[in-house]
C-alpha cells in the first residue's frame, strides 16, 4: 500500500496522467497485493492532505484532478482538519475544474455526482465562464432530466439566472420543447416573459419561443392567463409575482398530467451559445432552410394544405413525354437505395397519357419536358395533402428533384416516426453548368479506396455536383501509373454517369519531368484517356500548362524582366503545340480543353489560343483574387473556370474560414465574368495527414453556391475570440447541421461541430503565429502547412515568436472537450465508425502537437525579450529527456493508429511517404543514449 501511495504521490507531482491511471487500473484488476481496491485508493484520506484528489488540488495539478474525477473521486471527502478537494484548491483553474465537472455531471444527469460537486463547496449558481455565464440550471434545462433540474432548484439554484445573452433557464427548456422540465421551472417562480438581449434568442421570451410548439404553447397560455389575473392584485411586488405563478402553476399541472401524452413533441436540432451539446429544438417549420443546395424558390404552402403523410409505399406514376420511360424509372431506381434506408419503397404506378389523369393519395406524378423550363436542368417540386407532382426538363433534372424529395423526406424522418411533410411547391435551376470537384488520386498520396470513393460519390451527387476532376501526377514511365486499375476506371465511369457525375481526366506530370520528356509521354497520355468512354472534357494540369506554353527556344533560366524583353511572337509559337493536342491527345471535335491558366500570367498576349479551351484559374488562399489574374484573359475573349480549394491539406484539421472566403471569391468572379462554374480542388498535400472528412466543409460550400450563389451559410469566421475563451462551446452554424444531417447523419448532432471546431483551432494558431489577427485571412492556408501540421513534422523550425504557453493551454482544453464530443455522436452513415476513428485521432494528434509547442514555448523563453525575440525555438534536443520519451511513447502509439485508420478505407500505397514524416519525427523526440 505505501509503494501505490507513494507512487501515485510522485505522479500527482509530475503531472502522468497515464501512471495514475495505469496504477488505478491495476488496483481494479486485482493486480495488487493486500486487497487494495480503486475505490480505497481514490475515497479514503490515505495522506497527511487527505485524499489524492486533495492532493492534487493543492498542489495545482488540473489534469490529474480530471483524471481522478473521470476515475470516480469523491470531491467531497475531507481531511482530519475537515477540509475538502475543492477547499484546498490552489488556484483559479482547479476550482474551474470542478466546476467543468459540475457542468458535465449535470449535461449527463448524474444525479450522485452533481450532489457530490454541491456537497463540496461548489456554488450552485457557478457560471461556465465569464463570456456566456450560463448556470448549471441553464445546462439542466437544456441537456438534463427533470430529477436533475429539481436537484439544482432545491439546492438554491437561481430559476430567473440569466446568462450572457440575457436568456433564462426557462428558454433552454421551452427551446429543447420539454414540457415537464417547463413545468419544474414554472413551478419554481420563472417568468416566462423576460426577455433575451442578444444571440440566438435574442428579443424573444420562453412564452415567443413557445409558439412554434403548439402544445407547449398552449400550456404557457393557460400559465399566463392564470398568472396575469392574479398578478393584478399586487402588480409591482416580486414576492406577489411569485407567489402567483406558484398559484398558476398549481392550477395546470393537473390539467398537464392528464393531456401531457395526447400530442407529440417534435425536436430538432438546434446549437445554443456556450453549451457543448447540441439540443434537438430546430422547428419543423425550418425544414426547407436545410436543404442543400438551397433551391431557387421555395413557397410553402401549410396555409393552404394539410401535410402529405409518406406511407410505407410510394407508387410513381410517369406521364408519357418524349423521355424513355425505361430511363425515367432508371433515374429513379438510383435513388431508391435511398428511400429505402428511410423506410420507402418506390414502386412502379401508372403510365398516364401525355393529358395527365386524377391521381390517387399516396402517389407521386412525374413529367419529363424540356419545354415546361427555361433550361434542361431545370425542375420543380409540389407537395400537397394528396400527391407529389414533379416536372423535369431532363433526366438529370429529374435526379436533382429526386435528390431534393429524398432530403426532404430526410428531414422529416429525423423529427418524427411518422414522416408528414409540409405543403410546399419549389422551382429550381443551376446557377453555373460546371459544379466540379477536383480529387487528387497522384501515386502515394492519401488515396480512396474504390467502396468509399463510391460513397463519396453518392453524397457528391446528392449535392448536385455536376463533374468529378480525376488529377494524377504522371512521370515518363511507360507504365500504367493511376492508382486504380483500367477496368476500376470504368466502372468508376459507369457509376458517375449513372448519377449525373461527368468524370473529367485531369493531367499532371511530376516535377521531375522536362519538356523533352513530353514526346514520350503522349502515348501514356492517349492509353489514360482512351478509357473514358465519352470525353466532353480534358484537364491539363498546372506543371503540364506550364512546360506546354514555352517555346522551343525559351530560356527558362532567364527572369521575368528578361522574358518580356524578348519577342512575344516568338514566345507565343509556342502556343501552336496547344492547337494541336486535339491530334496529339487523339481528342475529338466534342472535346473541351480545361488549361491552367496560372502560369500564363506573365503572358501579355492570347492570340494562338484555340477558342476551345476554357482556362482553369488556381487559387488556393483566402484572399486570392481571381479577378486580378482572370481580367486579361476575359479581356482576349477567353473563357475563365476559378478553381478554389477546400483548404484541408498539409494541416491537421484543415481552414474552414478559408475555404468559405476563397471559394465565394471564386463564385464573385465567375459571376461577374458570367463562368460555366467553379471547380474546388481537393489536394492530397505534403504528407497526407488531414484525413477526408475534413474536406467536407468546402464541398458543401463550393457546392451550394455554385447552384445558387444566393444562398446564405455561416461558419462563424467572426467567432474566433470564442475559441480562446473558456467558453465550453460555440454558436451552431449552418454548416455543422448541414454535415450532420446530410454527410454524417448524426441524430445527436456532434460530428459537424467537431469538424468546424477542430478547424477553427488548427487555423486559430496558424493566424496567431503569423501576428495576423484572429480575422486575418491572409496568405492562409500556408504553403508550409499550419502551425500544429509543422510542430509535428518539423517542430525545430516553428516560429514560436507571437504564441504563448497559455494559448496552447486553451486550445489544448477546447480539442479535449471536442475530443470527448465525439463519442457522443450517434452516426448513421455507411463509414460511421472510420470516421469517428480518424476525427479522434486527428485530436489526438492536435493535443500531441500543442504538447510540444507549449515545451518548446516554455524552455526557448528569452529573458532578454527586449533585446531581441521574445521566444526562440531552441529545437527538439534541448527538451527535457522526459518529455522526449513521453512524445516518443505518444507518438509511436499516433503511428499505430494511423496505420490502421488509413487501411480501412484507404489505398496503401500512399501510407508508406505519410508515415515517414511520422517515423522521422518519432526518432527526433527519442533520447540520445
């Protein structure tokens, strides 16, 4: 007992977390001698301070006080002086520890811990934090049960406490639609009428939220109805207010537990400002908000209708057109994978003559004419009580409505068992022909395999993406190079055009590759091409754009200044090789040429480029401004595509506010250049550590509003101060529900927001280590990758100069509190637990990355800062040897994970480079013998 006690002593001291719980797990296993059990070593006073989490606490050690709380410790126990945990607490951070855990314990209404945390000295009326100031009773009534909420009102809790944005615990519950925890409160003296200042509720009461629950709403009328009657004898007492809701509240809870079952309640999801969790509250009404990508008009029609009920069975009923009806109930039968899932089988109805006839209930009608629209790929959706009528102009058409109708029956399906959708009639067109998505599937990069490209593939098409950008690096090897095989190729054909996906061959050569290599390579070019059934497109990539355009007597040491000094004409026949790749590539007449034009930017004059190329315009950073570059060639009568990125390369969790400003700087200049589209790469990056699901946030951004530029999506680019406050979470944003509901199909509504957060903070520090302002979008993402990607891979060369140990701290909280988010997920879709296996792998690999930038912080701090910078980075080797082996030990736990991660549903060829960076990285943190 004495080695334990001293051993975990000594580990409280250091700060090992690990030891503590390895020796705590081997008291639980029965690993030890004299019967010694987890619980006597966590809950009895078996030191001079009392218990080790007394210890702990007075010795200013907030992480083992987690630890030890995550493992069972009783806050509560005193010492012989009669001091507890949270009495001899050293500092502000572990008295906010307990505090946390009061917050969490509450969230998970774990009644014996909250009456643990209480018992100790915790104030019932603790806030979160100074920003958001919510109450445990705000987190009860948002998150918790009605034993929970009556707990904390009878421990003194304040039912009339307002948080930062002036709202009440009562507009969490009314918000979270839980009668019963609305009664709880009521019952206490809350006042259903105060209004909040600011934020999502922002001038509206309990009793104005209530008016989007029928029921609820009903209740809180008879409350006041009751409550202003008796308010009228004594209207300016607060006692008397009281008393009379008191009186009100007697009055209706008869009346409540008798009708309380007639009438469903239906949630949704919905984020509150400084809450971890997501509360299901999102009002049926707001169902056509979610649809993605927002269609062009949408008129609803509850006023006029009742709501069509989707039975088990949905017959479809086609009236004869000029469209096959063979490949109309194709398009169909694509989708119905989908129904299905949701618990509808589309069967075939009847064929109407081209009149039209009276359907029966529970029918959809369906019209393929071209002639009914403005464009082809044009549609339109109209639900009423008795049918559901879609027109198309074409089959693709008809696969965007399909798409639509499946999302909303989506929707309704995740806020009631019985799916009755709300009248509605929607019309809807692209804005832009060419929606893409460039994938980067190069030799030894991170690499799909070809089941989770297909999934992929749905999703993308559910969006409505037009055409899928296959790029590969090519070398002068005569050997077959693509990553997937010939006939894997064709299948991959098949399955895009079966969807509406057009894939397009983007060509690439290796940097290694010279222009006299290139007379070699066109036969591997026309075997790569020749797979593709049809061509409408051919993508020539930027090294290949660029070695194409030089002319055969171009001296490429020359500089720019040089360059221009020289004879355009002369510079300029080499354009003529681009009129003859039609030949060279075997190309037909039908086929568009997709250039890149960023390395004709030095290029003044056009007049030898063929009128059938469009120019592909690469832009990766925020501020990029395709305008500037784009101008001349527009100029010249020259037709522009703006390729944006998704800015989830060479990072750990990509840049969401970078992806959103670079791709709406794209969708600006196609508009204002009237483009066929924008293209939004997705690059596989130095070492391939960001894994796909990070990708996500710029596919549904590039592909929301290169159908309708109008539509509106918040990624909270202005929250960024949130993130380095201690505020336990952040404002929901369209983005994270539209992850959630349509990618990931999250009912409890975490993985978006993990996502979006982990982003955040990747970028957050990247910004902070440049002195850019949180705001500051410049030259982001960098070209070098972000600040926690190099503390991984090349951790001796971080510039340390404007961060500090206590940011670290703060992300370092915010990645854990996401990282225990994420097994709260409760994920439907097809990878689900792949993907909760690489998000939390990808925390961990941020949490090892602030580790080590906090050390190096803390050792490379120059006394002298006046004299010169105030941190100075003094390498891996001047570390402590003790860290050195505890990241090594972290590290080489990273890279088994890793391994596995990437097998399940990657292609192994690429894991082999990534690891190395892994591997080179573990042996600079190991200890010189």
């Amino acid at each position: 007992m004495q080695d334990i006690c001293e051993n975990i002593r000594t580990a409280i001291e250091h700060g090992r977390t690990d030891i503590i719980r390895s020796l705590l797990d081997a008291c639980e296993n029965g690993n030890t001698t004299d019967s010694i059990t987890k619980d006597k070593i966590l809950n009895q006073p078996l030191l001079e301070e009392g218990t080790f989490l007394s210890y702990a606490s007075k010795v200013n050690q907030p992480d083992i006080v987690r630890t030890l709380l995550s493992c069972g410790a009783n806050p509560a126990i005193q010492n012989s002086n009669g001091y507890n945990a949270v009495d001899v607490a050293s500092s502000d951070i572990v008295r906010r520890t307990y505090i946390e855990e009061l917050l969490r314990a509450t969230a998970a209404s774990e009644l014996k811990r909250v009456l643990q945390l209480l018992d100790a000295g915790i104030n019932v009326n603790s806030w979160d934090s100074h920003g958001s100031k919510n109450t445990p009773l705000h987190w009860a009534a948002c998150y918790g049960n009605k034993d929970i909420v009556t707990c904390l009102i009878d421990r003194g809790a304040d039912v009339n406490a307002v948080n930062g944005c002036g709202a009440t615990p009562l507009h969490d519950a009314v918000n979270r639609g839980d009668v019963a925890i609305c009664q709880e409160l009521l019952q206490a003296g809350a006042n259903p009428l105060v209004q909040a200042t600011k934020g999502t509720f922002s001038g509206k009461s309990p009793y104005d939220l209530s008016r989007g629950k029928q029921f609820l709403h009903n209740f809180l009328q008879r409350f006041l109805s009751n409550f202003v009657s008796n308010e009228s004898e004594t209207m300016y007492s607060s006692t008397a207010t009281e008393r009379s809701i008191s009186s009100s509240m007697s009055q209706l809870s008869i009346e409540f537990e008798s009708t309380k079952s007639l009438e469903p309640i239906y949630d949704v999801p919905l984020h509150e400002s400084g809450k971890e969790s997501p509360v299901k509250s999102t009002e049926k009404d707001g169902i056509y908000s979610l649809l993605w990508p927002q269609p062009k008009t949408i008129v609803e029609l509850k006023n006029f209708s009742t709501p069509f009920i989707v039975g088990k069975e949905l017959f479809i009923s086609i009236i004869q057109g000029n469209e096959s009806i063979h490949r109309i109930l194709d398009v169909w039968d694509i989708s119905r994978t989908h129904l299905l899932e949701l618990g509808c089988n589309v069967k075939i109805g009847e064929i109407h003559p081209s009149s039209g006839k009276l359907l029966n209930d529970n029918q959809i009608e369906c019209i393929v004419n071209k002639k009914l629209f403005n464009t082809s790929e044009g549609y339109q959706l109209h639900i009423s009580q008795n049918a559901i009528k879609i027109g198309a102009g074409s089959l693709i058409s008809l696969h965007y409505a399909i798409c639509t109708f499946v999302q909303i029956v989506r929707l309704n399906k995740s806020h009631s068992k019985s799916c009755e959708i709300e009248p509605v009639f929607i019309k809807d067109e692209p804005r832009f022909t060419h929606r893409g998505i460039l994938l980067d599937i190069s030799p030894n990069g991170r690499i799909p395999t070809l089941e989770y490209l297909f999934h992929m593939i749905d999703l993308w098409s559910s969006f409505k993406i037009s055409h899928l950008h296959l790029y590969s690096r090519l070398t002068s090897n005569s050997d077959w190079q693509l990553c997937y095989s010939k006939s894997e190729i064709i299948t991959l054909d098949r399955y895009c055009r079966d969807r509406h996906l057009e894939l397009v061959p983007s060509l690439d050569i290796d940097l290694k590759v010279e222009q006299h290599n290139l007379s070699r390579m066109w036969p591997i070019f026309q075997e790569l091409l020749a797979i593709f059934p049809s061509l409408s497109y051919v993508h020539v990539g930027p090294r290949l754009a660029n070695l194409l355009v030089q002319a055969d007597n171009f001296d490429v040491n020359l500089s720019i200044n040089e360059t221009i000094e020289t004879d355009m004409l002369e510079v300029l026949k080499s354009y003529s090789c681009l009129q003859e790749l039609w030949h060279t590539l075997n190309l037909s007449s039908n086929t568009t040429l997709l250039l890149c034009s960023n390395s004709l930017h030095s290029k003044t004059e056009f007049h030898n480029i063929p009128s059938n190329i469009i120019f592909v315009e690469y832009g990766f950073q925020a501020d990029y401004d395709f305008s500037e570059w784009t101008e001349t060639f527009r100029i010249a009568g020259g037709n522009v595509l703006p390729s944006s990125g998704t800015a989830s390369y060479n990072s750990l969790a990509g840049c969401p506010a970078s992806t959103y400003v670079n791709t709406k700087n794209a969708i600006k200049t196609s508009l204002e250049q009237d483009s066929v589209g924008i293209v939004v790469a997705h690059w596989s990056g130095s070492h391939h550590l960001t894994p796909h699901p990070f990708a996500w946030i710029g596919y549904l951004i590039a592909a929301g509003l290169a159908w309708n530029p109008a539509s509106e999506i918040n990624i909270g680019i202005d929250d960024y101060e949130i993130l380095i406050s201690e505020i336990p979470g952040s404002r929901q944003k369209s983005i994270t529900k539209l992850l959630d509901i349509h990618v990931f199909q999250d009912s409890e509504y975490k993985i978006g927001n993990a996502i979006l957060e982990l982003g955040r903070l990747d970028t957050l520090i990247l910004t902070l280590s440049k002195n850019q302002g949180t705001k500051n979008l410049q030259q982001i993402p960098d070209n070098e990758g972000s600040t926690l990607f190099r503390l991984l891979t090349d951790p001796d060369n971080v510039n340390l100069e404007y961060l500090s140990t206590d940011l670290f701290a703060k992300v370092t909280k915010q990645v854990k509190r996401i990282s225990h988010s994420l097994y709260e997920g409760n994920l439907l879709s097809k990878f689900a637990s792949m993907e909760i296996q690489e998000l939390q792998l990808t925390a961990d690999l941020m949490l090892t990355a602030c580790k080590i930038g906090r050390t190096l912080i803390g050792v490379g701090v120059n006394p002298n800062s006046n004299m010169g910078l105030a941190v100075i980075n003094l390498g891996i080797c001047n570390l402590p040897p003790t860290f050195r082996t505890d990241v090594a030990n972290k590290m080489l736990a990273h890279i088994e994970q890793y391994k596995g991660s990437w097998l399940q549903r990657h292609l192994p060829q690429g894991l082999q480079s990534s690891l190395l960076v892994l591997t080179s990285a573990l042996h600079k943190f190991v200890p010189e013998t």
